[in-house]
C-alpha cells in the first residue's frame, strides 16, 4: 500500500511543473505583446531579438510535460498572427525599399544621360 508520503512530493512537483508551464506560456503572450509593439514602432532590432527569444521559449514549453494543449494551441496561433502580420510588413517594407532603389538608379542613369549630352 503506497504511503501518503510518497504522494505529497507528487503533487508538489506537478505543481511545479504547472506553474513553470504557466510561467513559460505567460512569457508567450509578454513575447507576443513585445513583437506587436516593436513591429508598430518598425524596430526591426528589438524584433530581431524578441524572435531569439521566443524560439527558446517556445522550445521550453514544447520541452515541458504535461501541456495543456488547448492553452498551448490558443497561444501558439495568437503568436502565428503576428509572425503573419510581421511577414505581411516586412515583404511591404522590402517592396518599398526595391522600389526606391530603382527610382534611384533612374534618376543616376538620368543624370549620367543629361551628363554626356549637356
């Protein structure tokens, strides 16, 4: 017959191990959060940073036993939304700047033409 006391460090260790699950899951949505506010600001740094960071945490959680999926899953998507969003913005802002540089080399082949026959 299993003693009480082998039950106690159990329960202890699988809250532990739901408060680090909920620790890791909460730093998903600060994460989240960050990447929103960086990609507002287009600090391409701080997203760069924040998506180090999120790849460990997420790694962490995907590491961590036992998950609560439902949880995980509805954090994860929220996460995928903004990576979406952030590629959205960022093929927009490649765009621009392949646009601009071709304004830009016009304008010098212009000005080499304008150059030669002025």
């Amino acid at each position: 017959m299993p003693s009480q006391h082998h039950k106690v460090p159990h329960n202890k260790a699988i809250g532990l191990e739901e408060h680090i699950m909920s620790h890791a899951l909460q730093r998903i949505d600060e994460t989240r959060e960050a990447l929103i506010g960086a990609l507002a600001e287009r600090n391409w740094d701080a997203i760069g940073e924040l998506d180090l960071g999120c790849r460990n945490v997420i790694e962490e959680v995907l590491s961590e036993v036992p998950v609560n999926e439902d949880v995980l899953r509805e954090k994860l998507e929220s996460l995928l939304a903004v990576y979406q969003q952030l590629l959205e913005v960022t093929t927009g802002e490649r765009q621009a700047i392949f646009e601009e540089m071709s304004l830009i080399n016009r304008a010098k082949n212009a000005s080499k033409v304008y150059h030669l026959f002025g």
